[in-house]
C-alpha cells in the first residue's frame, strides 16, 4: 500500500525535474540570438564555405550542437555560425577576428583553441599573453557578448604544456565571467572502454563521431548547469 501511495509523488518528482530540464535548454540564450563557435579543425569540421545550410555547420560538434538545439526549440529562431579554421592558432584568430567575429556581431561566441599553438612551439605563456588580449580585445568591442570557453584536449593528455594550458583556459574562464567547458576529463574516462583510444580521437587531436558526441554532451550539460 506505501508504495502505491508513493508512485504519484515520484511521477511528480520525475515529470519536475523533466521540466526543469527543458526549460534550462530552451531559456540557454534570448530569443533569436546568435551563437558563433571559433576555433581550429575540431571546430572547422570541414564546414562548408559558402551559404548552402546543409554544410555549413561541418561535420563535427559544432553540427551536433545547431542541429539539436535548432530542431528541439524552433520558435527560438537560434542562428549557429560556424567560423572555425584548421590549423588556426590563437595569433591566427586574432588576425582575423575583425570579419569573423566582430563583423557577425554574436550574442554567445565559443572558442576552442590551443592544440596548433602546441603543435608550432608556442610556449604556453605566449598562449596566454595571446589569448588574454583576444578576450580582452573582444570585450572591448562586444561588452554584452557571452563568452564560452573550451577546454583543448589530447588523446595524450600527459605532459606539463598541456596541463599549463588547460589551466590558463579555466583561468581566464574565470577572469572574463565565461562558462568554462571542461573536455579532457571526459575523453580519458572513455579512452578504455573501447578498443583503443582511436575510437574516440583518431589521432592525436581529432575527435571521432563519437569523440564529437560527448563534446556535444558536455558542452550542452555545462551550459544547463
């Protein structure tokens, strides 16, 4: 008897917490806002470079993320834009940020970027110092812009750059008051429930369709927190 009195307060209990689910996805951003993602190759996802909407989010999490978001919530009229650049790094950014940032005029812009600076012996205080005077650049000319910043991630996570750089991200997270997205932690949970670790980042950075999937979950259950 306890416990058919108990299965109305748990469908309650279950059904609010649905809600509440809902509503934190569908209030993420006002109402026609425009999210622009920047970044390297991961982001780039071989996106397409002109106005055909059936490429021009990639093929990545950048993709994942519009493609959601887009069809679960229509009447919030999102515009996702994509604007990531294989090979990029910080520097890179910066010499183009003009036309593809502050020309789009974005109400929440991403960025995920580091592994090239890595890759070109950029020392992770160059990383900093250039990445420090981009969001500070930024916010000079956006002043009301959300900033969401990813972590970079490695199928080899080891070594003390990467730690540096992973933290100089939480840090300036921090110093700019922009969501910080964490993505090392997730990918080396996975790394031994497959195979080998290629299932997830093919190889040393690129993640695979899976590896773009928990980009996607992690991004969106970070922004809903």
């Amino acid at each position: 008897m306890k416990n058919f009195f108990l299965f109305p307060t748990l469908f309650v209990l279950c059904l609010t917490a649905f809600l509440k689910a809902e509503t934190a996805e569908r209030d993420l951003f006002p109402k026609d806002a425009v999210i622009l993602f920047q970044g390297d190759s991961v982001t780039d996802g071989n996106r397409g470079r002109s106005a055909d909407p059936n490429h021009i989010h990639g093929h990545g999490y950048v993709y994942l993320i519009a493609s959601y978001l887009g069809a679960t919530y229509p009447e919030r009229n999102w515009t996702f834009v994509n604007r990531g650049v294989s090979g990029n790094k910080v520097s890179d950014l910066k010499n183009r940020w003009e036309k593809d940032t502050f020309e789009i005029h974005p109400d929440v812009l991403c960025i995920m970027i580091g592994v090239n600076n890595l890759g070109h012996g950029v020392t992770p205080e160059e990383y900093e110092k250039n990445y420090d005077e981009l969001l500070q650049w930024t916010k000079e000319r956006l002043p009301d812009v959300r900033l969401i910043l990813m972590e970079p991630l490695w199928r080899n996570p080891e070594g003390e750059a990467k730690d540096a750089m992973r933290a100089t991200v939480r840090k300036l997270a921090q110093k700019y008051d922009a969501v910080f997205v964490p993505l090392q932690a997730d990918f080396d949970a996975v790394f031994d429930s497959a195979p080998n670790p290629k299932y997830w980042v093919w190889d040393s950075v690129h993640p695979t369709t899976a590896g773009h999937w928990l980009i996607f979950r992690r991004w969106l259950e970070t922004l809903k927190q």
